[in-house]
C-alpha cells in the first residue's frame, strides 16, 4: 500500500502532497492512494478532526486523481475509446472523463486551489472544471475591475438591463448606491436593474437604489436550502430579488409569476447564484438580442444564462474567480 506522508501543518498542501503524489507511477497503485485518502478523510471527518487534517487527505485524493486524468490522456488506445480498458481499472467511465478534464486545468490554478481552499470537497475540485469551460466562453466580454471604474468611459444608455447579486454586508453599501447611480446613466430609458439581495441590509438596498432609479417590485427566490441568519436566529428560506427601473416607468414584460425556482447549484462558490434562476429572470424581464450586464459577475453564472437565452451580455468583476486563466490581453 502506498504510504501518505504525515500532515505538516507548517507546509502548504499543494507542495507536500503534489510533490508525494508524482512520485507514485502507475494508475493502479494511484488509484490505491485514492482510496486510501478517500478513507481517512471519512474517519478524519467523523472523528471532527481539524479541517486543515481534512483536507490533507482530500488534496491527495485530488491530485492522485488528476494524475490518472493525465495518464489516461496520454494513453492513445484510451483516447480511442476502449471503454472495456476502463472496467477493468474499476473506475466507472464518466469518472475517467472527468479526470481527464481535472488534467487540462492550468497546473498553477488547480495548485491555488488546493493551497487556498478551506473546506476541499469533490463537489468543488469538480467546479474547477466549470470554471474552466465557462472561461472559455465568457472570457470575451468580461472586464476586470471596479465597475465604477469601468463604465466611466461607456456611452449613455448602451446597456439594455442589468441583472446581478451585489455584495449583501453592510461593508458594501456604498456599491449599492453606486450602482444606483451608474445604471441611471448607462441603461436606456426604462431599463431594468434587477438585484439579489439579502434581507438583513433589505431598507438599506431599496433606500440607496431609489436615489435614481424607480422600484418596480420584488420577486422571491426560493431556496433549496436554509441560510442561518445569526444576528436574528432566523432559518431563511427565499431570497428578495429587487426589480428597479430606470425612469419613465413602463411595464415592458408580459404577465409573470413573481416567485423564482431554483435548482442547487454551488459547484464554484458558496454564495454563487445558480443559472436556472438567472434564466428565469431573464426570460420574464428581457427579449433576445437585448445587451444585459452583470457588474458583479462573480463565476460568470448571468453570462451562462444569457447565451442559453439568446441575449448579448458584458459581464465585470474583479477577476479573482478567473485568477490564473486570464492572459495578458486580459488584463
């Protein structure tokens, strides 16, 4: 049996594990120390060992597999598709392309994010690879930066509607009341500016997204899922979405149902939106060809949902999502 090295809290774990994992040749004794790792970081969990020991073991169950995606790779009479090679690897097929897909990300991004993660799940290891084939179609029309910045030089009513999921903690207001004032200059006359939104700071948003633009209404995002609201001891179970307009006020949309579905859907980032409910939003405020921006694109979930819908989108962020993918034209 291969032999994980001992946790050192005092090295990061993209350069102890990798460094072991390489070392093992072969898809066989690979998938042993998968297993393994596997193993242990169920004991780990249910002993509530410390999370940095956790994700010990999950970093060399990652590495081990993205090593297998890589072999599996460069094996040609695999890439031909012999699929009765991979049962008798015991490895089930859809699993075998994923892991090759693990192989493809940048070396540097997937090293980041084992280094930084604080809670290592498959579920996540996996977004990566989301991350990855979303880049690729959204890295045309995302800019990177300060939206307050960014739309300084853009022309007065370009923008068609803007949908997005500003920052909800009281540190962030200030965003609010610039994007207020942002969207009152860019979006044409009567465009929408539709807003996830929290409920803790809810007076807040409305109050500094009234300073220049109309409210239209309030949508619910129902969740899958309760958010513990800790300073209130509530389980919250929706979400307020916030329909704003720039003036005059004109009702632009076909009769709608104001509750929004969601499917479950945080593969990239604990607080990203899923894209489903971005299409539902779409598809009830906006028509095709109409140009909607995300000035907080976060893992570009709007601009997924807006090429699914056949709407043109221009997405801003502060990159930090994409880091390590952009190139210099990028930047």
């Amino acid at each position: 049996m291969n032999e994980l090295i001992p946790y050192n809290a005092n090295v990061d774990l993209d350069v102890q594990v990798k460094r072991n994992v390489m070392k093992v040749k072969g898809i066989d004794k690979l998938l042993e120390l998968d297993k393994q790792a596997v193993t242990l970081h169920k004991l780990a969990k249910k002993a509530r060992e410390p999370k940095s020991v956790q994700n010990f073991y999950m970093a060399y169950a990652s590495y081990a597999r993205r090593e297998i995606g890589q072999i599996l790779i460069d094996d040609l009479d695999f890439g031909r598709g012999k699929v009765d090679k991979v049962s008798t690897l015991k490895i089930e097929y859809h699993e075998t392309k994923r892991w090759q897909k693990l192989a493809k990300i940048e070396g540097k991004v997937f090293d980041k994010f084992v280094k930084d993660s604080k809670n290592i799940s498959f579920n996540k290891l996996y977004g990566l690879i989301t991350i990855q084939e979303r880049y690729d179609i959204i890295a045309p029309k995302i800019y990177y930066g300060r939206f307050q910045n960014i739309c300084k030089g853009w022309e007065d009513g370009s923008i068609d509607h803007i949908v997005t999921d500003p920052p909800y903690p009281e540190e962030f207001l200030q965003e609010w009341s610039d994007l207020s004032e942002v969207a009152s200059r860019i979006l044409k006359p009567s465009g929408y500016c539709i807003c996830y939104a929290g409920q803790t700071h809810l007076p807040d948003y409305i109050n500094r997204l009234s300073k220049h633009l109309n409210y239209y209404w309030q949508m619910v995002f129902m969740q899958t899922f309760h958010t513990q609201i800790f300073p209130r001891k509530i389980f919250a179970r929706y979400k307020p979405i916030l329909v704003f307009q720039k003036s005059p006020v004109e009702v632009k949309n076909d009769w709608i149902t104001d509750v929004i579905k969601p499917t479950v859907q945080k593969d990239i980032m604990d607080w990203q939106q899923d894209v489903e409910s971005y299409k539902q939003i779409i598809s009830r405020f906006t028509k095709q060809g109409e140009v909607i921006l995300d000035p907080f694109a976060g893992s570009g979930t709007a601009g997924m949902a807006c090429k699914e819908l056949q709407r043109e989108f221009t997405l801003i962020d502060d990159g930090k999502i994409f880091e390590g993918y952009k190139n210099e034209e990028d930047q």
